[in-house]
C-alpha cells in the first residue's frame, strides 16, 4: 500500500502504507520510548490522536496480546520510521501489522520521523490525517485538507472509552472505587495486588452510587481528551472530598486541580515517554517516571500544595491537600510499560486507606 500523513499546516509526508486501509483523523502526537507499543496502542488515553513512535525499529518483537491495557487500539493511526514484518519473542502471537489489520487502523512506515518530531516540537502538536490506500489509487491531499477540521479539545473521548457498568477486578479486603476516565488494566493490577477488590465505575456514576459501595478508598484513572469539558466530573471530585482517601493519576490530577478552584492548559508537545525525571518534593527523590499527557495543571487550588515536579520543564506533576487526604499526580506509577520507580505511590494510598 502506498501512504500518505497530511498535517493541518499543509505539511504532506508519502510512505508505505500497513495495517488497514483507511482514512483517518487525530491530533498528531510523539512518544519517545524504545519498546512497549502494544501497550501505547491499547492505551485508552490515546484516543482521537495519531502516534508517531520516535524510535526507529518497531515490531520486532511482534505482539503477545498479554501486554494490552484495553481490549482495542484507540489510535487513529499509528506512524514510525522502519515497520519489521519479522519478528521474533517467545509470546508473540502475531505481527504488528496483523494487529493494525484486524483492529481497523492504519498505519504510514518509511517516513522521516525524525523531521516531523522536530517539526512538532516547533509548531505545537496540531490536527492531521493519515491515508493509507492501494497502490494504483490516487490520494488527494487537497481534499484531505479541506476536510481536517479534526478540534481534539471539543470532544468527549472520556464517554467512549468508559467502562458502561461496573467491574469487579481481584478478591482482597479492601473495597477501591476506581472511577474510569480510560484506565489502564495496569493500575488496576497494582491496586488488586495490595489485596484490594477493584470496583472498576463508569465515569458518569453518581456519589450516591460511589458511597452505596461503601469503598474504603477512591481512585481516579487516567484518560483521554481535555479536562476542562469534564464538569460533570468536577461536580463529583467535590461531592466527595472528605468521604475516603482519594487518589488521582494522570487524568485524575488534573480533574482533582479543576474541581477545586485550579486549572489547565495545554502543553506545546505534551509529555509521553518513559524517562520523564520527576521530583517528590515531601521524600526529597527523584523518579524516573512513565508519562503520556497534553495538559498540564497551571493555577494550584486553593487549599492544595505541589508534591512533584517536572525536572526538564517545571511543570506541576503532583498536588497533596493540606488534610492529606487527596492526592495526585500527572504521570503513570504503574507504568507499564516504564520505570518501577513510583510505585511506591499505590503503597502510599493503601497506607492512607
């Protein structure tokens, strides 16, 4: 197949097509891990984007299918450098481009993707859409332009990849209300590990339903799209100060920081890779932290103190309320794939629990 990713500032990059055909649009995004692309595609915080995968050589070692963080890919579209159609590991079930195939998303291999990261750093992640089309047919791109009307931060992704009733995950002693925004299954296995029953919730869920659970504490999962839209979601945060321990991951930071008086905004290029270094300003340590956001918190809420910092950039990555009951940060401490640095943060819930 034959390819083309066509940017809303006009910029036009041809390569080889893989996956499905197809058309599609995203907000064009990078991350800058060396490995873990069958967790990124079924990470559910990736809804409505298309990933460019920065480092050179992907699907060596095919797809297992034991590494997804959700059923499905989210991605609109997937871009990288060199695509292998060989692989080689002891649990791969099938090829990157079979999964790409079946999940109906298509995929550009063969382009410059060290230019086009440059390029973003630059001018700021924007709209984009990728074709991927036989070889004999044309591709219009000025038709393609004139349809890119793609306005990420306009759209619910949060009410698409929630769960639409309650799960039950794991068997343990303690009662955790996770709230879905787009979790990942990997927190949700930090959570069942530290003897936990998981009540996985739908975004919509009300305090009432939450408290008839009668959970010992809450979690906030991380998710697509921009907090800011969320209100219903603001509403709930504050219904439920002071009713458990709360804690707040990725989405669920920045959610915590607008329901109480604070705000976000969007960052040039986002944070998304696996050697992010933040601070936590209470230990006085460093972690080497799994990211993957557009938004960063700006004005702190009242009542509310910074916990962690950004080392590269400064940004907010964590708040504490000053009852330390509620908690948060920015990054993934499950991080999978990733750093192991920060799981210590589900220790520290289970400990406030």
């Amino acid at each position: 197949m034959k390819a083309a990713l066509i940017l809303k500032d006009g910029t036009v990059l041809y390569g080889t097509g893989f996956g499905a055909i197809g058309e599609r649009s995203g907000e064009l995004v990078f991350n800058t891990s060396m490995m873990g692309y069958e967790e990124m595609l079924t990470d559910p915080s990736y809804a409505g984007q298309i990933l460019i995968l920065t480092y050179p050589l992907i699907g060596n070692y095919g797809i297992n299918g034991k590494d997804r963080e959700s059923p499905k890919i989210h991605q609109s579209g997937l871009v990288v450098r060199q695509l292998s159609q060989e692989y080689q590991h002891r649990e791969a079930q099938e090829s990157l481009d079979e999964f790409l195939k079946e999940q109906k998303i298509p995929g550009i291999s063969g382009i410059d993707t060290r230019f086009l990261v440059r390029h973003i750093r630059e001018k700021g992640v924007m709209p984009a859409t990728i074709i991927t089309t036989p070889e004999e047919d044309k591709i219009n791109v000025k038709k393609a332009l004139e349809k890119l009307n793609f306005d990420y931060s306009s759209i619910d992704f949060v009410a698409q990849v929630s769960t639409k009733k309650t799960q039950t995950h794991g068997k343990g002693k303690r009662k955790i209300a996770l709230i879905d925004f787009g979790v990942k299954h990997g927190i949700i296995d930090q959570l069942a590990k530290r003897d936990s029953k998981v009540y996985l919730m739908p975004h919509s869920s009300s305090a009432q339903e939450i408290k008839e659970l009668e959970p010992d504490g809450i979690v906030l999962s991380n998710g697509p799209g921009d907090p800011a839209i969320l209100t219903g979601v603001h509403k709930l945060i504050r219904e439920l100060e002071g009713y458990r321990p709360m804690f707040g991951i990725c989405l669920g930071n920045q959610l915590i920081a607008h329901a109480f008086g604070g705000d976000t905004y969007k960052l040039k290029f986002g944070h998304r890779g696996a050697n992010h270094a933040v601070q936590d300003i209470e230990l006085d340590k460093i972690a080497i932290t799994t990211q993957n956001h557009g938004f960063a918190v700006g004005k702190v809420p009242k009542g509310f103190e910074v916990s962690h910092t950004n080392l590269n950039d400064k940004t907010i990555e964590g708040l504490c309320n000053k009852n330390k009951d509620i908690f948060c940060v920015q990054y993934h401490p499950e991080a999978q794939s990733g750093p192991h640095d920060s799981r210590y943060l589900f220790d520290k819930f289970m400990k406030m629990i």
